[in-house]
C-alpha cells in the first residue's frame, strides 16, 4: 500500500502491487469456474511498461484469475419491499453508524463556522485566549472561496475521482438501449425505465433546483459564484419575481454592464447558495422533495432498474462505501452531466450521502482534464489520486495527469474493484 502513495507513481512498482494482488486473491478466494484462467506472463507485464512507462490501466483483464467474465452471477430479482432498494432515506439513514461518522468528521469541512473544528485556546495567558476568541471567524455566509477545504485535507492519502453514468449508475446506455443489447434484456422496459427517470431528474433539477434559469448559465462547481453572495437572508426572498433571467444573452449583457452585471451575478450567486441548502437537506432523504405518488413511483423505478441491471448501482455501493469509511480517503464525482441535472441524478439514485455537494464537479464546460487539473489544486500533489470510470475522456485526463485508471466496462470489474479495495490494494 505504501507503494501508492508516491506520487508520480513508477508503473513498475504499481504492476507488481496488481500482479501480487491478483496472486493473493487466487489463493484467498478461489471461484469455480469452466472459463480458461488466463495468467499474466512477465512479458506481457514488460511489454505494457515499456509502452507505458509512467502510466498504468487498472481494469478486469488483470484479474481473471479471480473474476472472469463468464463467472459472475446474476443477481435475483429484489422484492420491491427490500431495505436495499428502498428510497434514499431507507439505504442511507439519516443517523450515520458512529464509525463513518468519525470518518466524516475527519475527512470533511464544514462549510458552517458554528460546525467547524473550534480554534485552539491557549490556557497559559489571559492574553492568548483573548487572542483566539478574536481570530473565531465570524458570519461569512457568502463569501466562501471555490473549492474550499480544511486543514483536515491535509491529513488526506488518496482520492477516488469518479465517473458517474456507466461506472457508478447504469443510465445513458438504458436511454441508448445499448444495455439492453449487450446484456440480453427487453429493450421495452429497459428504455421504458431510462425515460421514466430521466424525466424525474429533469422534473426535480427544474422544480426544486432552478435548472430552467441555470442550463445556460452552468457552472462546474457549487461555490464558482459564491464571491458573488452577500450573505443576505434568503428566509423570505422570491427567486420568481427578482427579475433573473438565465439567458446566454442576458447573462453575457449583464456580466459587462457595471451595476447591472453586479445585481445579476449576486442574484445567480443566490440560486446557487439556496441549491447547497436543498441538496444538504435532502441528500439522505429525496423523497421528501416528493409527493407521496412520485416518491412511491420512484422507488419501483429504482427497484426495477437495479433488477434490469443486475445490482449494478448496489455493486458499485460496496466500493463507495468502503472508501468513504476511511479517514484518509475521500470520493470524487466528475461528470459530464451539467451540474443541476447532476445533483438531481445523485439525489434520486440515492448517492447524496456518498457525495457531499462540494465533491461534484461538472465537466460539462471545461472538460475532465481541467477538472483534474482544479481537484489536484485543491487536495494538492501529495496525494495519490485513482480515475475510475468506463470513457475515454477519464482515461486520457488520468493518462495526462499520470494517475492510474481503473476500468469499469462490465460487472466484474466493479467486483474486482470492490476486492482490491478490501485487500488495501488500493
């Protein structure tokens, strides 16, 4: 494990980490199987290195001895009425289990003065304990820099930069159809259930987080614009009669124009400010944004994904999970989704707890190697970061920026991932 926390990694010393993992696995867990186990020769290991001096591809070809193909089994249809597939306040309890909460608490700022870490007194004086009452830092409601993070990061070892459709949830390619050729499912009800969430994304992104005022005026991360809020109380203002209007046109006439540009950015600052409110509200409950017939709605939706798709999310869950349950570790999510939608698709497949909203970018604008380039600024490059996802766009930002990339093409590898994790391969 020591291994990987070098940054820049040596694809030397990461291939012999996978090889004795792959060994390890073998003898620990063996699986039956009738599928020819495939090795991997030391020519094969030297010829990729020699290709790739500085870079390494993670993925399931490295760990057929454990997982081949042919071998995972299918997962049973869950009863509708399952804990596993309930609704996000039932999987993710608002009452965190006292381990992950010190893991929370250790790992993530808070973005409230009044929650964060209390400034150290000093008990040898009068004069330095008046000293650190003054340095408490005071009401500072919008003023917040992009991307803020405690001195608590630094304490941070390794960060998991996500992608979120096909490598954590399986939606476009339900969309597509695509899944539902590659696997063998009717393709009836597979896009039936793409298109029945896609409009509940879109109808809670509208209704609940301003998509319609936002689309053209998109940002990449929740705090962009947050230099732009004065902190005014939100309690009693009407975002529908302020005059905003979220055009490209509008927005790039009022950016230029003094007092105008002003008004208009703090009032977008304001839209963006009352999203973290509901997104932290309701990250471990979306069904309260919901009527009791959406919200019922929802959970068959859900049910019945993860049965057309064999437990795709719940296997992805475990690996999640695990991270999040470390100290040290901390979970990305970057997606080419814009951020609004974005945050809606979190919510209702149930990952707000796994993603706070300050640890979802938008690729959308700038691309995912920008958002690498931002995330690295942010956690600094002491830090060994890992790129799992199933494109290509992850795989040339992880290449560029010389961090390993795990890929997600089917379930095994998610699998293989989880089992990596576990054995502190990773």
């Amino acid at each position: 494990m020591s291994s990987l926390m070098e940054s820049p990694m040596s694809s030397g010393i990461f291939n012999e980490i996978i090889l004795n993992f792959a060994a390890s696995t073998t003898n620990a867990s063996p699986v039956s199987t009738s599928s020819t186990v495939v090795n991997i020769s030391t020519s094969a290991v030297a010829s990729i290195s020699q290709e790739y001096p500085t870079y390494t591809i993670l993925g399931q070809s490295q760990y057929q001895t454990c997982y081949p193909s042919s071998g995972f089994g299918v997962v049973p249809p869950a009863d509708s009425n399952t804990e596993s597939l309930a609704l996000a306040s039932t999987t993710y309890p608002e009452e965190k289990p006292n381990a992950l909460v010190a893991a929370r608490a250790v790992q993530r700022p808070s973005s409230d003065a009044s929650t964060s870490p209390l400034l150290p007194r000093a008990t040898a004086s009068k004069e330095l304990d008046e000293q650190a009452r003054k340095n408490i830092p005071g009401k500072n409601r919008g003023k917040r820099k992009a991307d803020t993070s405690s001195s608590q990061d630094s304490e941070l070892e390794r960060v998991f930069l996500w992608d979120l459709d096909e490598t954590i949830i399986i939606f476009h390619s339900l969309l597509t159809g695509s899944y539902a050729q590659k696997y063998g499912k009717d393709p009836t009800l597979v896009i039936g259930s793409g298109l029945s969430m896609e409009e509940m994304i879109f109808e809670v992104a509208d209704t609940h987080l301003f998509f319609n005022d936002l689309e053209e005026c998109d940002q990449v991360h929740i705090e962009d614009v947050a230099s732009d809020d004065n902190g005014q109380d939100l309690s009693n203002y009407n975002f529908s009669t302020d005059g905003f209007s979220g055009s490209e046109s509008n927005a790039n006439h009022s950016s230029s124009v003094g007092v105008q540009g002003v008004d208009w950015m703090r009032k977008l600052a304001f839209r963006y400010r009352r999203v973290r409110e509901i997104y932290n509200k309701y990250r471990t409950n979306v069904g309260g944004l919901l009527s009791p017939q959406k919200r019922e709605a929802l959970q068959r939706l859900r049910t019945d994904i993860e049965v057309l798709t064999d437990s795709w999310l719940e296997t992805a869950l475990k690996s999640l999970l695990l991270i999040q349950s470390r100290k040290n570790c901390e979970n990305i999510l970057i997606t080419t989704t814009q951020l609004m939608p974005a945050l809606a698709k979190v919510l209702l497949y149930g990952l707000g707890e796994v993603f706070p909203i300050e640890n979802i970018y938008s690729a959308t604008k700038i691309g995912k190697e920008s958002c690498f380039e931002r995330i690295v600024s942010r956690f600094g490059k002491k830090v060994t970061y890992v790129v799992i996802g199933d494109g290509r766009d992850e795989e040339v930002a992880a290449k560029q920026h010389n961090m390993p990339f795990w890929r997600i093409t089917n379930h095994a590898d998610l699998v293989s991932l989880h089992q990596a994790l576990e054995l502190d391969f990773l």
